[in-house]
C-alpha cells in the first residue's frame, strides 16, 4: 500500500474516533449542566477538544449555548465537529479506492449534514441532545458500515491504528482532566454525580455499575477505565487493539520498521497489565496518565516516520 | 401530435435535426419511453429529478468550488431523460470511429518516426513542427505494440440532414468516462425497469477493458504487473473520475509524489518500501509529467520518468506527444489521413475547417464571420472560442486582431447546428442541444468501443456550446440492441 495511503486512512480514522468521542462528551457535559448551572463548568471539556486558553474558556464556560456551537459548528474552530468531519472525509475522499464505497458515501453523508443550516438552530434554540444525537449516530453509522464492508487487510489494520491509539489518547485525557481537577483529593467529590457523568462521558456507567456495589470510588473507576481489557473505552482495551491491528502488518519487507513500533507497543501494553489501581495511586495518576498519553504519542510518530513517511 | 401536458411546449427548430421528433411525430426509437414517461405525473418527475440530484450528491459525484476560502460542493448537471441511439446508428459510429482511430495511431507513429505522410507532400511539415504538442523527445521511440491512442473520447455531432460529423479528436487525456457509467446507475435508480424494457445495450465492460489492455502493455512479463492511475490530486475537477476508474479496476490511484524512478525504473513509496511500477495510466499532461524534460516548475510528475519510459521499463498510457494529432489544424487533414493510410474513403465526416494561417480562407472566415466559429488550436473545454452568430462587433475586431498575430493558432468552422434532443425542463420537456463523445479503447487485441459514449447537452436555450465550463450537462446515452 502508498504510505500516503497509509497516512491518509489513519488521520480519516482519527478523526473519526475524535468526533465521536468529542461528540459523547459534549452531550454529557450538557446533559450534566442541566442539573446543576452553578457548580457546572464548561472549562475543562474546552480544554480537552479545543484550543482556548483558560482565559477564553472561563468567558464562555457558563454559556452552554455558546460553547456548543463553538463546538460544534464554528469554522474558525479548526477542532469543531465541522472542521473535524470536514479533514475525515478530505482523508476519505483521497483514499476512495482503498475503503469501500459505503464507507465513502457515509463520510460524505455525514459531511454534507453538518454542513446543513438547522443545526445552528437546533443548538440556538431547541434541544441540543436531539441534534447531538443525529450526529453521534452518524459515527455509529461510520463505526458500523467500517465492520461490515471492509476486507481485513491492510487498509483495515491502518484503520484500527488510527482508532485505537486515538481513543487511548483520549481516554487518558478525559481521566487526567477530571482527576486533576480535585488535587489529589479523590473522596472530595462525595458529590456522586461528578463520578456518574465522568463515566457517562466514556460510555462506562452500565458497566461500573454492574461491575461495583456500593457507589462510587476513585480506586474502582481508575480500574475500570484504565485497566479493564474488556471495557471498549480502556487504556487497556485501546492497547491490545494497536497490538493486534499492528500485528497484521508483518511483514518480510520491512522487518526494522515493524520491530521498531512493535517494541513501544508491547513495553506500553506490559506497563499497563503489569499495574494496579495501588501501584498507580502510589506512582501519581497523573504522572502515570501523561506518560501513557507520551506513550502513544510517540507511538504515533513512530508509525509516521516507518510507514507513512512518503516526501 | 401533442397529446399530454409534457410535450406541448416542444417546439423544435425547423433548421436542427431533432432526436425525439419527425414531422410532429415521436421517432420509433423514443416512442416507448416517451410513452412511459407520459403516465408519469410531473409531481413524480419532479421527485425524480430530485433523487437523481441527491444521488449525486451523497455518492461524492461532484466537483469542488472553491470561492473566498471555503470550498463548494457543486453536481455536473444531469438531465434525467436519456438520449437514445439507435443499433443502425451505431454501427455507423462504431466503424467511423474504428477507422479513424487506425489512421491516426498510424499517422503518430509515422510523424514520430519516418515522416512518409510530410515526404509525399500529403501534409504541410510547417503544420507539424508548429505544433506545439508535437515532441522531438519522441522521435524514433517504438511505443509498445505501436500503439499510441489507447484512449479516446472523440466528440461527434449531427448536422441539420441528421448525419454524424466529427467534432474534435481527443487523444490525449479524454475526461467524462466516469460520467458514462454514474448517469447509467442513477437512470437505474430513477427509472426502474426501463432499461431492460428498452433492450439498452450495457456500457459496464468499460473499466474491464481498459484494464485488460493496461495489464497487457506490461514491459516486465509478470503475473501480476503494477498498473497504476496517476492523478494531477484531490483538487483537479476531474478527481472523482480518476478514483472512480481506480476503483472499478482495482488499481493504485498515485500522485507525482508517490512515484520515484531509480536507474530508470518508477517505483511507488509503499508501507513496505518501494514497488516497482509497470504500465502508468495518467491523467496528467503532457506538459507536467516530468519536470526535468518539460515544465520544470511542474509538482503533478515524476522526475525522470521520461527516461524510465524511453528505456522501455515503463508504459505510459496515453502516449507521449499525442497531441499533434488531435491538434484543431492537424484535424483537417485526418480525412487525408485516412485515404493515404489505409486507401478508404472517411465513413464520419468531418466539419469543414479553414487555416487561419492561409491567406485566401482567413480573409474568406473574415468576410463570413458571422456564420463561423473560431477556435484555438491548442485549447480544449470551449475556452478560447468565437461564436460569430453572439458576439459584438467590438469583440470580433479585437479576437481579429489577436488572430493575425499569430495566425496558425486558429482554425474556422462553420456553425454547425447541432441537433436536439428532449431535456426534462420545469414540468415539461424542451429541446437542448446535444454532442455525443463515445470512449474508445486500443489494446493489443484491437479497438473496442463500448455501446454508449457521454451525451453532453447545452442547457441554456438556444445555446450551442456543451462544456461543462459553460454551462453544460449531460444525459444517460442509450445504444439500443435491436
């Protein structure tokens, strides 16, 4: 395969995830400033998917209105669902003759959507759930269309590399803002709801609660998203799937590249399976999160330089 | 007779050839889909049309407008109402185009090598080597199986009698095949069960063909030869066609930067290192394919890969330099062509053309330029054109005046009226203007031209200019099996 080829279905593939993911957090953090306006703030979604200094964020942070078309729709934010969507489908239309045409067409669907004019004023004016719910049911679309019609080559195994690294780099992020914003003093949030849409934000509440008796603990909830493997939103989850997806490109070819990337996969994934929830408390969650999030990072440019480095 | 409510505002011109109607009565060839399309209320040919837009739209068959920064999804217009050709015709076609080809694939190994056709005196030289498309970096290079043209997309048009002329031969990176095939599938969609109803020939073999014959051209005698598609990019209007032909063959669509030629070799950048590259279908000009032999500011090609072609380890498809011979002064003599290569007598017609470089016929246009139409030689896609019936005194003073600076970059034609063909027109059916480009293919097994061609249509009324740059659309073509 071209490794603008490669390059391109990763970064279609980011994007994607990123959306999606922007997309679950946005809605929740609405959702979550519903029930309390005054102790809601928008601060540290802004400074998750955006740009904005704190500066910025604070002046828009009670405005749930604003922030969402900033989020959404606003052309001058290159992080927005539109600007997002808008380089997925830029990647996707490039590589048409390496993702199947449904693929195609449901990027492009979805790209002339968030291009339509009532969705500003479903934001203005109407619910906003409804509106973010069409949209996140077109990363579902996307999602599923991707499982159904794609062979399991190459492009798929680029695909996923994009995916998982960036839903692991995210995952740590969600984690590292929530928790940073209580200083190291976890039981401070006895207030149950910060935990309940924290773990909504990532689609984890059904199975905590499952998983749990008792409420909600720092300990529990840094478990189950960092090192549950069968939880789809995990560090741990996002890991084993690099490794897996990143398997499928060995190759005779190019045996230093892949061992190359194949080492930092495998010692971040050893790191991960050889931790728990004690060692990491011990260690400092943030210093463990911000490694993780190097960690793939530099994953990430490994990838460039050994597969898509093309000029 | 006009009957319903959709054909009473048809009013042909008594000067054009229409395709629908004869003496006010509907030919046989359209008489089952005009009778089908008049059930159908304008309510539902309304919503028709409407699908036919919005299929467009979400399958991506569009081309990108870009204005004050921000970039604007637009369709290639698309009437639904197909125009219909019938078996006879197109075997008239087909073997005019067949023979025209095989003179003028003759003609560009004989100006690229021998020059018998300037030796006897049947060809000016000066009308070769002022070409600006022709290109001594072809001279004596035997392209593979002597063949030059393996894809062209030559525009015909009908006069008021009805007979097919040709218009234009497009021999180097004809567009608007992918066009041909969409139109079909949307028809499909809109009018269900129409199609086999009529006995339409099928016009899906295109892609398999074309891949049969870029497969073949392989230097390396492999198994499995890289056939690639190169594309100027994402932002050439043409970006759809070039990846959906990648697509229904199953080839790599490149850009210049994903190739690289070592010791003479092009090889593409893959996740796996480099692989080499047998037969090259580009859709990049002549003119921006190597930067080290022609523009040397050019960013679409591939450095050194003229070399890699002359060596023989590549094939380049189309070939090289073909542009001296779908030159709009060279097209005068294709009829001579025909008769000195192959001692036939033309089956197509072409328009009659006057040299502009020729004394006598220029001041001949210039006393007639009101029923003449001037081009430029070396333009295509209706740029750079005179239609003497529209334009003010003024301008014609001033196009003269450009003309005689530079005499041999232009040619005249008389107006042709081409014919007409019915266009679905806010609830009723009018007559547009139409042309007809069918694609033919060139292998080593001979020439093959799939049963259909892309139909391109003036919308504007009256109009008689069919670019998509001015203004044009095009239409589903049918090549009838009986």
């Amino acid at each position: 395969m071209l490794s603008r080829v490669a390059d391109s279905l990763y970064w279609m593939s980011r994007y994607m995830e990123r959306c999606d993911g922007m997309l679950r957090m946005l809605k929740i953090n609405y959702a979550a400033s519903q029930d309390d306006m005054d102790e809601f703030s928008w601060v540290p979604a802004l400074k998750l998917f955006s740009y904005m200094d704190d500066q910025e964020a604070a002046a828009i942070s009670k405005n749930s209105r604003d922030v969402l078309l900033y989020m959404v729709i606003a052309k001058e934010n290159s992080n927005s669902v539109l600007n997002i969507v808008t380089k997925a489908r830029e990647n996707g239309r490039s590589v048409q003759d390496h993702i199947t045409k449904e693929m195609w067409q449901c990027l492009n669907d979805f790209y002339h959507m968030m291009r339509e004019e009532n969705i500003s004023d479903w934001l203005k004016k109407d619910d906003p759930i409804t509106i973010l719910d069409s949209l996140l049911k077109q990363c579902t679309v996307y999602f599923g269309t991707m499982d159904v019609t794609m062979a399991r080559g190459e492009s798929h195994a680029f695909i996923n590399l994009g995916k998982f690294l960036e839903r692991g780099v995210q995952t740590a992020d969600i984690l590292d803002v929530k928790f940073s914003a209580l200083d190291g003093e976890y039981d401070k949030a006895a207030d149950t709801t910060y935990w309940k849409y924290l773990l909504l934000s990532i689609s984890g509440l059904e199975l905590y609660l499952k998983t749990y008796r008792g409420g909600f603990e720092a300990a529990n909830i840094v478990e189950q998203s960092v090192l549950n493997g069968n939880f789809p939103r995990s560090i741990m989850y996002s890991v084993k799937n690099l490794r897996q997806y990143f398997e499928r490109l060995r190759s005779d070819k190019n045996y230093t590249s892949f061992n190359e990337v194949m080492f930092m996969i495998g010692k971040l994934e050893s790191k991960i399976k050889f931790s728990t929830t004690q060692t990491i408390v011990k260690e400092g969650l943030s210093k463990f999160l911000q490694e993780t999030k190097t960690d793939f990072l530099e994953i990430g440019n490994a990838l460039n330089k050994n597969y898509f480095a093309y000029s | 007779m006009h009957t319903s409510e959709l054909l009473q505002q048809y009013y042909v011109d008594s000067n054009t050839w229409d395709e629908m109607y004869r003496n006010d009565s509907v030919r046989e060839q359209y008489r089952s889909v005009v009778d089908f399309l008049q059930q159908l209320s304008i309510d539902e040919l309304n919503k028709k049309e409407d699908l036919a837009k919005r299929l467009f739209m979400s399958q991506g068959i569009t081309f990108t407008v870009y204005s004050s920064g921000e970039g604007v999804e637009k369709i290639f217009p698309f009437d639904i109402i197909p125009r219909i050709i019938t078996a006879a015709e197109w075997d008239h076609i087909e073997k005019g185009i067949k023979q025209r080809l095989k003179a003028l694939n003759l003609f560009l190994k004989d100006v690229y090598h021998n020059q018998f056709i300037l030796k006897d005196g049947v060809m000016p030289v000066d009308m070769v080597y002022s070409c600006p498309h022709y290109l001594r970096v072809m001279h004596n290079f035997p392209v593979p199986h002597d063949i030059y043209v393996h894809i062209s997309g030559i525009d015909l048009i009908r006069n008021s009698d009805g007979s097919f002329y040709i218009l234009e031969d497009n021999l180097r990176t004809p567009s608007g095949v992918s066009y041909m095939l969409e139109n079909r599938e949307i028809t499909k969609r809109i009018f269900p069960d129409l199609i086999p109803a009529n006995h339409v020939r099928s016009v899906t073999e295109y892609p398999t063909i074309l891949h049969k014959n870029l497969v073949s051209l392989s230097p390396r005698q492999i198994a499995n030869p890289t056939v690639v598609l190169l594309t100027p990019g994402l932002y050439n209007s043409a970006y759809f066609e070039h990846t959906t032909l990648a697509r229904l063959m199953g080839v790599e669509l490149v850009e210049g930067r994903d190739l690289v030629v070592d010791n003479h070799k092009v090889f593409m950048k893959t996740t796996t290192g480099l692989q080499q590259v047998d037969v090259i279908y580009r859709r990049v000009d002549d003119e921006f394919l190597d930067p080290l032999i022609f523009n040397s500011n050019s960013l679409l090609g591939v450095s050194g890969i003229m070399n890699a072609y002359r060596k023989g380890n590549v094939a380049i498809v189309n070939a090289v330099g073909n542009g001296v011979a779908d030159d709009k002064a060279v097209y005068s003599y294709v009829p001579a062509m025909i008769r000195y290569y192959l001692n036939e007598e033309p089956i197509l017609k072409n328009v009659p053309t006057y040299q502009l470089a020729n004394k006598e016929k220029r001041e001949y246009v210039f006393s007639n330029i009101t029923n003449m139409v001037v081009k430029k030689t070396n333009e295509s896609g209706g740029y750079g054109m005179l239609m003497g019936n529209s334009t003010s005194e003024k301008e014609i003073e001033e196009y003269k005046a450009e003309i005689l600076k530079a005499p041999r970059q232009f040619i005249a034609q008389p107006i042709i009226s081409l014919s007409s063909s019915p266009c679905y027109m806010n609830g009723a059916l009018a007559p547009r203007r139409v042309d007809l480009r069918p694609y033919a293919l060139c292998g080593p097994d001979g020439i093959e031209i799939v049963p259909g061609g892309l139909t391109r249509v003036a919308l504007r009324e009256g109009s008689l200019v069919v670019n998509s740059s001015q203004g044009g659309g095009s239409k589903d073509t049918w090549v009838l099996a009986v």
